[in-house]
C-alpha cells in the first residue's frame, strides 16, 4: 500500500495574486494539508524581502490565535505580514491596533464611549438618505448611458468616505484627503492606488505607515482635535479631544488628554484608514456577489430573504480584511506544528470563512445562512470596534439598493486591489435594470 503524498504548499502571500482574486483553492490546500504551513516572504514589487511566516488558515486555528494575546502578540512585531523598521516599531506599537490587554482594553473603551446611542440614531438617517442620494444618481448616470454603471467610483467609495468624515466631524472641504490617506496606508501595494513608493536615501521604500509617511495626517489630527475644543460639536473627535469627557473615562486616575496628543492622533488614524475601508471593501464586494448569483438578489428583493442574514453572509462571502499577523510570544504549538518565540502568526480569515469543517457548503451564497460564525471582523479582544457601525452602513446600502435596482448583472470583470490585506475593489462595472 502506498501512501499518497500531501500536495505542496502553495505561496499565498504574493500581493499580485490577488489582483486575480481570492486564491480559494489555495487555501482549501492549505485547510487540508497544511493547516498551519511556512509562507517564504520574497521581495515583491520593490518591497525587501522579509523572514516568512505560519500562514493559519483553518477556522478553528485562526480563532484560537485571535483570541490568545498571551501567546500571539499584536505589540511584539505589529499586526501587518511585512515587518516595520525597528525604529518605527515603538511608534506603530502606540496604536490601539497593535497592542496587547491590558493596555488595548483601557484605549478601546475610550473610543468605544464615543459611539452613543444618540449618534447613532442621527447617523442612521443621514447614511440612508447619503445612500439613497448616491444610488439614484448611479442609476440616472447608467439610463443616460449605456446601462452600465460602475458602483465603486459613483457610489460605494463616496458612501464610505462621506459617511467616516461625519463621524469623526471633518469638514467637507477636507474629506477628499481622508480617501488620499486611506489609498496610501492601505492601497500601498498597488500603484493604481498609492502611486510609485517613496524611497528612502537608500532607495529603499518607505513604510507607509512610518511617521515620515504619516506625519501630515498627524498635524491635520491635531489641527482637528484644536479646532473642536474650540467648536465643539455632535462628532466623535470633539467627544475624544474634550479633556472632561476622557478624563471621566478613568475615574480616579490620570485623565486620557494628560496623557499624550499622540494617542489622539492615532485615533484619528486608525478611525481614518479602519473605520474608511472595512465599509469601503465590503460594500463593493457584497453588491458584486448578489450581480453573480442573481437568484440570491431575487430572493432578497422578494423580500423571501431577511438584511440581517444577508449582511453577514455577504460578509463571509467577501471579508473585508484578507490577514492579519500576530508575533509568538513564547514557543507554542499549533495543528502540530512548532512555532518559536519571535515567528510571524499570520491568520487568513479569507480561508477561515470557507472551511467546510465549520460551514455547511462554503462556497454556495446562502443569504439565509445561520449560524454564520465568519471571522471578517476577526474575534478576541481585538474584534473590530467599529463591527455594529459597519454592518449598519451595509444594511442601510443594500436596503436602497433593492429599492433603487430591481436587477443587478456584472458589466465586465471587476478591478481588484494588489493586496495580501485588503479584500478591495478598485472598480465593479454592473449592468442596472
């Protein structure tokens, strides 16, 4: 008897890959065979080559790094595949993103007391009628033309962004360079998106999120936060620059605005590149979905499917983030494979959502899919703040959409982002009934 040999393991780590598209039969490999599998990390369009890492991609592994930050750090090396310079380290570690409890805890409920109850009510009108308004005007752009309506550039990109800028108070003058920034720290690895890299004096490139590359965002930041203590208003920054408000969010201790402008300005970044691009993904990439599989969208237009089931179908089917790397913090153990104190931990959730040991037909769209355990806003202590307004915003589209478009077919293929990160969609021509 012979016995067969597992296949080999294929690179999911090259960005370009992904301008093609998810590479899921990789990752069912991957699931298979190699569940938790060395990834080697080359040099890629001018990027240097880095270390490698474990790439994790069954749903049961990826939950279980998420939730042990004891074991799988985001503060060691930061949470992206490629490694930061090391003298950037200590200031990409001040982000909330890229820390660890107890330390993450004590930031995140600082935000999260921003989001009250009553602002969200107030956002919820404006997003539907923001989504209403983009929709029409998407559907009179096809009538006058050919039929064809590209939903990225006329409604989901503007959707996203219009939307963040009045969370966070921005004035309308000023809300083209929040998608200049998003593009830049999290379209870097397209040129399409970010441009040419800059180089360093050794010609080398920049990592766009070192404080060279972030230092403009962070002077608007301050700006901003200088401005709303002045001009307070109904806006999550004047809620976190108002030094009465933080300083009741540790009772009895230093107040949060004593602390350090600079968590103020990474505030502003994380709400500016997260809370602009998880919309911003997911929205084009739900609505591409239902123009594939149009009995699904008949079958939520006939109102036979319910939005909420959707939603997070829809999530699955497309998350918006692909990766996110965690650094082992002692030697450990994981499918049986030995990680070492120090190795990259890369979880894939892209893979996670399709393993069919925790779904029944993984790569079937079922609106009405329930349980629907996906990890596209990850899990642990660090599940995405913004999670509730995300899928809010997505119900609020997809409901104007099945009021404004009785049908939805693909117009041409849709443009992809160079990305191992982002899930995104640079361009979703569809044909509009």
């Amino acid at each position: 008897m012979s016995v067969r040999e597992a296949p080999p393991v294929p690179d999911v780590f090259d960005p370009r890959r992904y301008a093609a598209g998810v590479p899921y039969a990789d990752y069912r490999v991957l699931r298979d065979h190699h569940p938790v599998a060395w990834q080697d990390e080359p040099e890629v369009l001018g990027w240097p080559a880095g270390p490698g890492f474990w790439a994790v991609t069954r749903h049961a592994d990826v939950v279980r790094v998420l939730k042990d930050s004891a074991t799988y750090s985001s503060y060691i090396g930061a949470t992206q595949i490629r490694d930061p310079d090391p003298d950037d380290l200590p200031f990409i570690r001040r982000m909330m993103l890229n820390q660890d409890p107890p330390q993450h805890g004590r930031l995140r409920r600082l935000v999260s007391r921003a989001f009250t109850p009553g602002r969200v009510d107030r956002f919820t009108a404006v997003a539907r009628e923001r989504a209403r308004t983009l929709l029409d005007r998407a559907l009179d752009q096809a009538r006058s033309g050919d039929g064809t309506v590209d939903l990225v550039a006329a409604v989901t990109d503007e959707y996203a962004l219009l939307n963040l800028a009045d969370l966070l108070g921005v004035p309308e003058s000023d809300r083209r360079q929040l998608l200049h920034w998003t593009q830049r720290v999290i379209g870097y690895q397209d040129p399409d998106e970010a441009g040419p890299p800059v180089l360093d004096e050794a010609g080398k490139p920049v990592n766009p999120r070192s404080p060279a590359m972030l230092r403009d965002m962070f002077a608007y930041a301050g700006q901003l936060a200088a401005y709303k203590r002045r001009y307070p208003a109904d806006d999550i920054m004047t809620t976190l620059a108002l030094p009465q408000f933080s300083a009741s969010l540790e009772p009895g201790g230093t107040p949060i605005a004593e602390l350090a402008e600079a968590e103020l300005e990474m505030f502003f970044f994380l709400l500016t590149v997260a809370g602009n691009d998880t919309v911003r993904s997911a929205a084009p990439g739900g609505l591409l979905a239902l123009a594939e599989h149009p009995e699904a969208y008949e079958l939520l237009h006939a109102g036979k499917v319910g939005i909420p089931s959707a939603v997070d179908e829809l999530l699955r089917w497309h998350p918006p983030v692909l990766s996110f790397r965690r650094t082992a913090a002692q030697d450990t153990e994981l499918a049986g494979r030995r990680i070492r104190a120090g190795d990259k931990v890369v979880v894939f959730h892209a893979s996670a959502n399709r393993d069919e040991r925790v779904f029944t037909g993984p790569d079937r769209l079922d609106l009405a899919r329930t349980p629907n355990p996906h990890v596209s806003f990850g899990d642990g202590p660090h599940v995405c703040l913004g999670a509730h307004f995300a899928r809010l915003q997505l119900r609020l589209l997809y409901e104007e959409v099945l009021r404004t478009l009785p049908g939805l077919r693909p117009a041409g293929p849709a443009g992809r982002l160079v990305s191992n990160f982002i899930n995104g969609l640079k361009s979703l021509p569809v044909q509009v009934t």
